[in-house]
C-alpha cells in the first residue's frame, strides 16, 4: 500500500471561504484529520464561481495551511458544487424483459435511458437517483434484481446542473496544480457527513446554511428524495445589516456573529452596542432587538423558500426525524426556535462526527465543516471498483456526452443501492 493510499482531501469552494482537508482512513474506517486550512472566498457568488483568479489564490492558500498541518502533499481531491442552477427532475422509464428474472443489466439499461433525458441547453444530468421501481402491477419495490416478471418500470429523480459551473470549479482547482478526482453534489456530502441511518430511514430534511446557498437534502426510506440549492444565505442576512443599520459590512458581520439573534422576541430588550462611525464620524448604537428583528426577517425569507422545496419534495408528511441544520448559518442564536416555529419539524444541529475518529479535535467537529469532511467521505466510497476506468478532469477536450457519462456512471455508483452503508 502507497503512502497516499488511504489518504483522502478534499476542496469545499464556498461562498465566504475556502476549505481544504486532508484525512487518513484508520483501520477502523473511520477518518482522522491530519490537515485542515481555510482562507476567505471572494471570487465565488451564490455557489457559483465568478472570479477564476480569486477562487484559485483562495485555493492556494487554504492547501498551503492543510499540507503544512498535515507534513504531506495533496496531490489529488474531491470537490463539491452547489450551483444555484441545479435543479430535480422526476422521470420514469420502463422496459419489457427478454428473460423472465431481472437483472443488473436490466436496471442499468434503465438507468442509462435516464441519461438521455432532453434538458434544457447548456445543462447537464448530474445525478440519477432510482425512487422506486414496478414489476408488472407490483409497485414501490426497491430491490428488483432477482424478482420474475414481464415489464420493470423505474422511477427516478434526476439532479440537473450547469456544465460551466462544473469546469470552473475544475479550471480552479488545476490552476494550482492538483487533480480532481471526482464532483460531488454539496448537500449529499453535508448529508453524509450528519445524518444518522435512523434520521435516512425515518425521514428528514437537512438545511446547510453557507455563505451564498442554502442547501437542501431530502431523505425518506433511505432514498434520497430531493435536492436543492437556494440562492440565499448568511451572506444576505449580513446585508440586510449593513443596510438596516448604515454600517460597514465588516461590522454587520461582527455584528451578525456576536451580537445576532434570529428570533428577535428574545433579543434582550433596551441593550445596545456602540459601533465605531465611519472615518472619524460619530459612533453609532445598535439595539440589540433591532438587530435581530433584521435578521428575523431574512430568515423568515430563507425558511419560506425551504418549507417550499420541502412540499415540493413530496414527502412532507413522511419527515419524522425533521430537521438537521448545519453549516456555518446553523450557530446563529435562536435560529433553531425559529425554524420549529415556521415549519413545525423538529430540529437538531448537525456537526460532522458521524465517520469521525473519536479522537477527533473539537475545533473540527463545527457545522461550517460539514461539506469538507462529507466530500472525502463521499469520496472514500467510490473506490476504485466503483469509479473503474472512468477519471475526472474538466480538461476541454472530451465531449459533452462524455462529461455526462463520466459523471453518472461515478454518482451512480456512489450513491444507488448505498443507504445500508450510512
């Protein structure tokens, strides 16, 4: 075994910052942490890279600060995207079979049709994710293989994307010379790195609150249901403050972090905090309830939008174990109350523990980590017999439908069929 051989990296290119993280898998399965840095993004905008310089100098450093923790190179790595393009599609296929019993070859037949599903231009099916299958008139099997039967239907969700946003995430990271191995959808790593079987199994929902997005996965019978990325975050909450308050953004987000309350009924009453003027210009007093009835309200827009794509999902009332929060969005005050208050679900703080060493740093088990470690455990889990001969590399000179193929043919793997594993 090669030195690099169980050692995973993995880049989380977010709005606010960068994060790259390299782990060693023990011989128990479970990841340690040998390097951890970050450095601030300021050329990404909602999830979406705008700035190939900026993004790639962010990058730079944040692998300069893991490869020094870690006293090894990163060489090559997972990556996550969470584009506000991305969109689900439900679809359904069917085929009659030569033989009576059904087999991989037949699911996968049905699969592959999915992948040539028209889309709008310029998009690509990054996700194919089975729902449900049919056998002649026996419905919602989720198995099929090995079962006897004329006609196999397969019902899918299809998780759709930008090919652009996809390359500039690669064109980034290559700039500083490293190679990546494999795209993973952002939310499902966040997933993977909170979620608890019993929360898959029961039904949830998880809310990754970054910078630009908010991100959702949905889970029910452990079958991922729906994602989706709305194109609003903490960042907008800081805004609001920079605005409401006539400050600058760097104090509206101390203000936010500090002083912020997402409820602002329990915002203490008749306190203030004195924030400096503007180049010599008098000081100004900032309530404390005042702040947070701000910030109350763009949360309130966020949760309205997320209570929308949880009904969209269709499984709002299959979502027992409710709510998982994480992400850096997930440590504002009373954010939780605020949630139970207009959703109604249970909610619960994620933080990244649940492929961790027991061993783990405490500094690393916060919800602002929870993309980064659920990438390298994302990737961890295709292996070589999953990815086979297939390799990732935004390099422009394959086609589209082999970027396509490429893709599915590695998600496929990663996540169909999986859900005993988590």
């Amino acid at each position: 075994m090669g030195k690099h051989d169980q050692i995973f990296s993995a880049i989380d290119i977010g709005t606010t910052k960068v994060t790259a993280i390299m782990t060693r898998k023990n011989e128990k399965g479970r990841f340690e942490i040998l390097g951890l840095g970050t450095a601030p993004s300021t050329g990404v905008k909602r999830g979406v890279v705008v700035n190939l310089d900026e993004t790639a100098s962010a990058i730079n450093l944040a692998v300069a600060e893991a490869e020094k923790q870690a006293d090894i190179p990163m060489l090559e790595v997972y990556t996550g995207i969470a584009s506000h393009s991305i969109r689900c599609l439900k679809n359904s296929n069917f085929k009659y079979l030569e033989n009576e019993e059904i087999t991989q070859a037949d699911v996968d037949y049905l699969h592959e049709q999915m992948a040539r599903t028209p889309i709008d231009p310029g998009e690509e099916i990054i996700h194919v994710f089975p729902q449900s299958y049919t056998v002649d008139n026996e419905t919602d099997i989720l198995k099929p293989i090995g079962m006897t039967g004329r006609m196999l239907e397969a019902n899918f969700n299809l998780v759709i994307g930008k090919v652009m946003a996809a390359r500039n995430i690669s064109k980034c990271i290559e700039r500083v010379e490293l190679k990546v191995k494999r795209l993973i959808m952002e939310p499902l790593a966040s997933a993977m790195a909170v979620l608890t079987s019993d929360e898959r199994e029961a039904g949830v929902i998880l809310v990754d609150i970054g910078g630009g997005t908010t991100d959702i996965a949905i889970y029910e019978n452990n079958i991922i249901r729906h994602t989706s990325v709305i194109p609003f975050g903490g960042n907008i909450v800081t805004y609001d403050i920079k605005e409401g308050c006539s400050i600058l953004l760097r104090q509206a987000e101390a203000l936010k972090v500090q002083f912020g309350s997402a409820l602002g009924e329990l915002a203490p009453d008749g306190q203030t905090v004195t924030i400096p003027g503007i180049s010599g210009r008098d000081p100004r007093e900032i309530s404390f309830r005042n702040l947070a009835y701000i910030i109350e309200a763009r949360m309130e827009e966020i949760l309205e939008a997320v209570n929308w794509e949880i009904e969209n999902s269709g499984c709002a009332e299959k979502l027992s174990a409710g709510i998982v929060l994480t992400g850096g969005g997930a440590m504002l005050q009373n954010l939780s109350q605020l949630i139970r208050k207009k959703t109604g679900y249970d909610v619960r703080i994620g933080i990244p523990d649940q492929h961790l060493d027991e061993e783990t740093e405490s500094q690393y088990l916060q919800p602002e980590y929870s993309t980064a470690i659920g990438l390298v455990i994302a990737g961890s889990q295709t292996g070589s017999t999953a990815i086979g001969k297939v390799r990732f590399s935004f390099n422009g000179k394959e086609t589209v439908n082999q970027l396509k193929d490429r893709v599915l043919r590695g998600f496929g793997k990663i996540f169909n069929n999986e859900s005993s594993r988590f």
